[in-house]
C-alpha cells in the first residue's frame, strides 16, 4: 500500500457539496480518482508525442517487440 499524507484543501461548498453527496462518504477517495484522472490528462501530450515519434521510428518498435515492423 502506498503512503498517504493528510492535506488540507479549501473548496466552494458547492464543489464539496458535491463531492460528499458522490462520494458515498469517501470524499478522499473521490479526490484522489479526480487527481489520477488529471494526472492523466496531464501526460497526455507527451505520451502522443512519444507515439507519434515512435510510429515513424521502425528501429525503436523493432528494439521494443524483437521483430520486422518495416
């Protein structure tokens, strides 16, 4: 299990209103899948700029899966 850290965080009370009635009590948890989501979101642009480097660079995909990709 990872390590967790207890944080304040200051929000409208209709943001928290929100996130208590969706939670189901957990608004830790609630956060926590909103902040993976962004974390994503976030990594978004460099993950399509690897793809798009990576679809044009038969060698790399060749050292990657050990076959002919041309």
């Amino acid at each position: 299990m990872s390590t967790r850290t207890r944080t304040t965080v200051t929000l409208p009370d209709d943001l928290l209103a929100h996130a208590r009635a969706a939670s189901g009590g957990n608004v830790s948890a609630y956060v926590e899948r909103a902040l993976r989501a962004q974390q994503l979101r976030d990594a978004a642009p460099a993950i399509r700029a690897w793809r798009e480097k990576a679809a044009n660079d038969t060698e790399e995909l060749a050292d990657l899966f050990g076959e002919d990709v041309a």
